[in-house]
C-alpha cells in the first residue's frame, strides 16, 4: 500500500537521475579525488586563504580546485562504483532524503541509492582519514529504525517486484574480528562493505566488464531466492570417487544467474565454501563471447557444485520411471532453487560468463557436470587437477591455496606450508590491523606481495624446519608447540599467536613512526624489499630473548612486544637517522642479495645500541664487507675495463683498419661531449669510452667476420664469459657485461655501491678470462 504523497515522490526524483548525459558528466567530477569549481577572477584570493589550489585563469575567471573530503570522496566512489557495475539510475546529490515513517521527523538522508533492473541499494558511508577502530552500535541501530521504511518507499517508486539490499560501507574503520558490529550487520541482512569489498568488486569489473553484475548479486544476495520458480531440468544421476554427480544441460543465463566463482581473494573470507579461482581475463572473455555469436559451441563441460549448506535451497533429484538396474546411472529430473550462489563454478568460467553478452545466452544449452555437497578439499583438488595441464596457476596463488592443500596433510613439512599461507592471510584479514588490505592474496592485489612473508616465515625460527616425519631445527625457540601430537589444535594455536605477534610488532613501528616519519616508514618497513628484514627481525628477537630467558615459548604476545620494544625502538632511530651512504646502499641494491643486505644493515645498527644482541650470521656477513674487499674489487673491476678497452680497440682496427673509427662515429661523438665537461689536457678521445660504450660495440659487431680469412676470432668468440650455470643465448654470453656495469657504480661514482663477495669472485673470473695466457 502507498504511503509517500505525490509530492513527496517527486523530491525524491529530483534528486535521482538516469540521464545519460547527467550521469556521464557526475561520473566524471565524481572519480575525481579534487572538488572543482570555477570563480570569478576577483574571488581568487578569498579561495586560496582557505586552501584552494589554482589550476588556471582566463580574462574573468579562475579554476580552482581543493582535495575533496574523506566523507564526500569515498561518497563519490561507491557512486561511481555502482554507475561502472551498470547502475543507471543513481541519485544526483547528497541531498536526498526519504520519508520512512509516519510523522513528519521520521525522515533519513541517503548517501548512495543505486537502482538496477533486479534490485536496489541503499548504501550508508563511513570514512576517516586514518586507521582506527570504532563502534557503529548507534548508526547501525538508526539504519535498522528507518530500513524498513525506506525499502517500502522505493520499492513504492521503482516497482514492488524488486529487492532491496542496505549496504555499510567502511574506509580506515578497523572491525575485531567476531565483533558486535559484524553481528548486529548479519543479524539484520545488511551486508558490511570494507574496503576488501571495495578492491574485490572494482577488480571485477574491470575484469568482467559488463558480465559483472551476476558475480555482484552473488556476493551480495548469497542463497537469497531470486523468485520461487524452480528450475527442473532433465539430468542423469551417478557416482564419482565416491560422491554423486548429475550430468544436465542448462541455459546459460540461468547459470549464470544462480552460478557463482570463487575466487581467491579477501572478501571472499565472508563465504564459507573454499576459494580457489583465478578472476577472468578480460581479452579471453570477450573472444568467447564473438565466437559464440558466430555459431561457435563448446562440447566440453563446465564443472559445479551445488552448495547443500543451506536447507531451503537443497537440490533435489526425482528419478523417472522404468528404466534398467544393470547400470548404476539413473534417469530423472533435477530440481535446482532458484537462487544466488548456489552453484560454484569450478571450472569453466569463461565459458560461461561468455555466454554473457550473446544472443545466445536465454536460447543454447551448456552441458553440465554437477556434483552437491562436494567436500572443500576435493573442489580445490579438482581446481589444481584440472589446471595442472592448463594455464599455470600463478606463483602468488599456489602459495594461497597451501592452506587448503596442505593443511591435513599426513607431512610435517607440508603441513608447515599450509600454515605460513594461513598466518600470512590472517595477517591481511580483518580490519584489525594495519597490515589489513596491504597483503596480495590470492587474485587481490595490493601493496605488499605475499611470497615475501612467506620467503622469511619459511626461513625465521617462528616456525620449525621439519622433513616428512620429524621436526629437525628450532624446536626449543618457536612458537608452534612440537609436542602436541593433536596437529590440528597446533597449528590453529601457533597461527594465531604468530599472527598476532606479527600484527603487532608492525602496529608498534607504525605508531612510532606514522606521524613525523612516515616517509621512512613506508620505504623501509612497510615495503616488499622490506618485508623480508621485518619478519626475519621479529624473528631473531623472539631467538634472542628466550635463549637470554626473558621470554619463553609460551610467552603472551603483550610479554613479547614488552621485551621486544626496546629492539624495535633501536631499529627506529636507526631508520629515522639513517647515513646516507647505507640508505644508498639499501635502496639500490638488487637481486637476490637485497633480503640479506637490508636484514643484516638492520640487525648491525641494533646491536650498536643493544650489545647484547648478536644475531646468528651476522658476524659473518660482517666479514664480507671490509673495505679489503672493497679494495680489491675496485681494483679488479678498472684492470677489467683497462684490459677490456684495450682489447676491444685492437679487434676494431683488426677488423676494420684504418677506417675503424668510423664504424664507432657515434660512440666517438659522446666521447668527445665528455671531454668538453671534463677538466684536464686529454688528448685522446677513446680515454672517455665507458662499459657502456664497450658493451655497444661487442654487442653490435658480435657476429661480423673478416673478409677473406677463415682463422677470424669473432666478437662472440672472443668475449663470450660465463658467469651463470645458463650459457646458449647471446644474452647468456654478454651477461658478465651487464654485471659489469652494474659492479662499475664501486669505482666510477662517488657514493659507490658496495660489492658482495660473490661480485668480486664474479669479476676475478672475468679478469682472469680476459687476460692474455702468458699473464696467468
């Protein structure tokens, strides 16, 4: 029954738009993060005093702009959200207000009201600029006051027919885990929109373009009914490994309707089914869908399972009668709910989703293999068994799914691979921390990579080294309780307290060093380069204290901050005050020796302010940076490019005589622009050549020969050194070049760049390739 009077409607249309050319232009200011405005010319001063920037001037008038709001940009952003999901019918300001009750107070204005063609969502917004936690019992109880009011008035003014789904959507708001404000959200079915949400759904759309909304009205009405027509089809029931399975055949928008994929990313947390998939690939998707509008099929079958957890939305399977009994498969009908995400696609996403933007999508039919209730390891194995001789998983996904893999695995070792993968997510998860949102897990991606943390978690003393059957290193200084025989209840304990440990050691710095020196903080902690020296350090704290006895095993992750903060305070006011030469040295180091270089620096400037603190290794690699060694290599490197120079020029004027220069003209050309910004009485041209030069000459006379003399020693014959186990290609042969320039920053620049010892054996074994055999 209609409650909102005739004018009352019409100031609610006012401020809700679907023209197309409005949309587009508050798209536009709204993905914006600047509010814009144009003053007249004379009001400019007044703009800038309160904080305005101006972009340009005319005649009579300014642009001017300023750094919108938190509030007001994470408005605009849900908007324009939604308006990329499809939704074009959005309100046009933040001026609309609903009527939802009776009396003349019981109105509510609405931050973002988007309407589709199945349903409509109200979106209430919460934002600050920094991280912090907070508790939304009043908002949450406001929005539970006027919810039902509001959906009766918009359902009034866009049809009864749809559904209405309120959204809480929050940025920098931290949630505990299990917290009031998650329960109060589910117990009322209102979904909670982190920025986990956020990130997922805007990576959906760009890749699954305009298919998204199906995979959007999954995640957001997951086992709500889509209306109570069931759909019954033809089907032929079996077993398979010991589970049932119905074969089938469907229309593809009705798949794709009640289909969902679950994909390895953070909000996916919320499901309670495993997440595996990888997101579709935008260019692959959209040559399906032209090849299915040409006429093209596929024969081959996409795989599902049908989620049995809940009771209202059970598929059911009514067999025909006769049929024989000399076969185990049965004839019948497969009744299946008509509802969101109750089919999980396991394999065959593209297919499906291709089908998507065809004509073809309400008219063919997909066969189907469809197993109900199928356990979450076997999806997952099913997953990697199918891919295995597929497209490769990526790297960042194998190490995601270990948990699910390997976490009931009969191997020790493998078992503790299952469990780095979980602490590294609970790292991520929530919004608890401040590393939340930070980790790439999954599909996610993010600021900081997984394989890091997993890399130090895989090598620190948190954890125990074990083989198959027996834990063999760090038994007595971990935190995973060895003589627990129940391996369940271990690692669930040791993830948390590992995790937690983690959290709050990167808490602790981050609040030391967020306001003033935020900077440092970002470029050398929380960082991939940075990753792996963190974690590493709070694992030789941990090593530390309990061998020192102020800490044990069993140690409360308050105790170990307790003790570990001096520590860290330590490594603070090493980062904050860092030389220039070791903040050079850090940040332009490469390669595999970067984890190591960063942990030691760190560990060194430590243990000059804390001398009891002697980590293991560190005395060695000490060792490996005197300034012998650093001697030795600076020498080495300039007999190279001494003997280098020589022996390049020879082989030119071999090869080419008297006209030899010409083949370097340009080369020659940039010499001489050296020597015109240089000091001194040079006279020759070829004494400003630089490995650069050297490698451009070998690397473009590589293959030429000499006419008419058979005995010619090429360029590749001739400079052709292996310093790597890989020695085919040309870029094999030249990779000591490469090196070479990069070791050349220890003697060619003032600042330097420190050499490795395995840099300085690298360059002996050039020199001694390059040097004449009567010299050896």
């Amino acid at each position: 029954m209609a409650f909102l009077t005739t004018s009352q409607i019409q100031n609610i249309r006012e401020h809700m738009t679907e023209d197309p050319s409005v949309l587009s232009k508050k798209f536009k200011a709204k993905k914006t993060p600047y509010e814009i405005r144009s003053i007249l010319l004379n009001e400019l001063g007044d703009y800038i005093s309160e904080g305005w920037d101006e972009v340009s001037t005319s005649k009579h008038k300014a642009k001017i702009q300023k750094l919108k709001p938190t509030g007001m940009r994470f408005e605009d952003d849900i908007w324009c959200m939604f308006y990329n999901l499809g939704f074009r019918t959005l309100n046009y300001d933040e001026n609309l207000t609903i009527q939802w009750g009776n009396n003349p107070e019981d109105k509510h204005q609405l931050d973002v009201v988007a309407v589709g063609d199945e349903a409509i969502f109200v979106v209430e917004c919460k934002a600050t600029e920094n991280i912090r936690q907070a508790s939304f019992k009043k908002e949450i109880g406001e929005i539970c006051l006027y919810k039902e009011g509001v959906m009766r008035a918009l359902k009034q003014i866009y049809g009864q027919e749809k559904k209405v789904k309120f959204i809480f959507a929050t940025r920098n708001y931290t949630f505990p885990e299990g917290c009031d404000d998650e329960k109060r959200l589910s117990e009322n079915k209102i979904f909670q929109f982190t920025e986990n949400t956020y990130d997922y759904v805007n990576s959906l759309i760009k890749s699954y373009k305009s298919t998204v909304i199906y995979q959007f009205y999954g995640l957001m009405f997951q086992h709500e009914r889509i209306n109570n027509d069931k759909i019954r089809v033809p089907a032929l029931r079996g077993t398979m490994g010991g589970h049932e399975y119905y074969m089938l055949s469907i229309e593809p928008a009705k798949l794709l309707k009640i289909g969902f994929v679950l994909h390895r990313t953070k909000v996916n947390t919320q499901i309670s089914m495993p997440t595996y998939q990888r997101l579709l690939v935008p260019s692959r998707l959209k040559g399906i869908g032209e090849f299915i509008d040409k006429g093209g099929y596929f024969p081959n079958t996409v795989i599902v399972n049908f989620d049995d957890s809940n009771k209202k939305n059970k598929v059911q399977f009514d067999q025909a009668p006769g049929g024989s009994d000399d076969t185990k498969t049965k004839l019948g009908y497969l009744t299946i709910p008509n509802a969101y995400c109750i089919a999980y696609i396991i394999d065959g996403q593209h297919r499906v989703y291709g089908y998507a933007g065809t004509k073809y999508k309400d008219t063919n039919t997909i066969p189907v293999v469809a197993f109900n209730g199928l356990p979450s390891d076997e999806q997952l194995k099913i997953f990697m068994d199918i891919n295995e001789h597929q497209k490769a998983v990526s790297p960042g996904l194998r190490l995601d799914l270990n948990e699910d893999l390997n976490w009931n695995s009969p191997r020790l070792d493998s078992r503790l691979k299952a469990l780095r993968s979980s602490i590294i997510k609970q790292l991520a998860s929530g919004n608890n921390s401040v590393l939340a949102r930070k980790i790439s897990i999954g599909e996610d991606t993010a600021k900081l990579a997984f394989k890091p943390f997993d890399t130090a978690l895989s090598q620190s003393s948190l954890l125990p080294k074990a083989t198959s059957k027996e834990f063999t290193k760090y038994t007595d200084v971990c935190l995973y309780n060895t003589k627990c025989v129940e391996h369940n209840k271990a690692m669930n304990e040791s993830q948390k307290r590992i995790s937690n440990l983690i959290k709050e050691c990167y808490a602790y710095v981050y609040y030391k060093m967020y306001e003033e020196h935020q900077e440092e903080y970002e470029k050398f902690i929380e960082c991939n380069r940075g990753t792996y020296a963190f974690v590493s350090l709070i694992s030789s704290f941990n090593e530390h204290l309990i061998k020192l006895g102020e800490l044990t095993q069993d140690s409360s992750t308050k105790e170990q901050i307790e003790k570990m903060s001096p520590y860290f305070d330590a490594l603070v006011n090493y980062i904050c005050g860092m030389p220039t030469e070791d903040k050079n040295q850090i940040l332009l180091i490469k390669g595999a020796g970067a984890d190591t270089l960063w942990l030691r620096k760190y560990q060194n400037a430590i243990r000059q302010q804390i001398y009891s603190y002697n980590p293991e290794g560190l005395d060695g690699w000490l060792e490996t940076q005197d300034k012998g060694l650093q001697e030795e290599g600076k020498m080495c490197g300039k007999d190279i490019e001494k003997l280098l120079k020589a022996r390049v020029l020879c082989k030119l004027e071999d090869l080419y005589g008297a006209t030899w220069e010409k083949q370097v003209k340009t080369i020659k050309g940039k010499c001489f622009l050296r020597m015109d910004d240089s000091e001194g009485d040079e006279q020759d041209w070829t004494d400003h050549m630089t490995l650069q030069d050297l490698k451009e000459i070998i690397d473009t006379k590589w293959s030429n020969k000499k006419e008419d003399d058979e005995t010619y020693i090429t360029f590749e014959d001739e400079f052709s050194i292996q310093v790597t186990d890989s020695f085919r290609t040309k870029a094999d042969k030249q990779k000591w070049l490469n090196d070479l320039i990069s070791f050349s920053k220890s003697w060619t620049t003032t600042k330097g760049r420190a050499l490795t010892q395995a840099e300085v054996n690298e360059m002996r074994s050039i020199l001694q390739s390059l040097m004449p055999i009567e010299e050896l």
